[in-house]
C-alpha cells in the first residue's frame, strides 16, 4: 500500500518531468518562429514557382537549390 507521501513524491517528479518536455518544447517552438519571415505575397510566390516547377518535371531539390 502506498503512503500519501510516495503519492506526492510520484506527482512531484511526474510534474517535474513534464516542466522539463515544456521547456525543451518552447526551446524548439522559440528557435523555429524566426525560421520564416516571408510575407503573404512571398510565399504566394514560391507556391507558384513550386507548381511551375512540377508541370515542368523539375526535382524539388532544384526548385530549393535556387532559393
């Protein structure tokens, strides 16, 4: 039988755990927001180019080596 004290032990280190993935995922979260900074018009643009590319059998790689 478990006493209340292991309880509380087992939650605190439970919510110990989880504080942690927060942080590693607001970490991840913080470094990919400035990942992008286009516009509307900008990604309207690429999304044109990546259709051209593909009526034309042009490889994704190539239509990104040009970016």
């Amino acid at each position: 039988m478990m006493t209340m004290e292991s309880v509380e032990k087992l939650i605190l280190q439970e919510l110990r755990e989880i504080k942690e993935e927060l942080k590693a995922l607001n970490s991840k979260i913080d470094n990919f927001a400035g990942y992008f900074e286009a516009d509307e018009g900008e990604l309207r643009e690429l999304m044109r180019e990546l259709e051209d590319a593909k009526k034309n059998g042009v490889k994704l790689e190539e239509v990104l080596h040009e970016l």
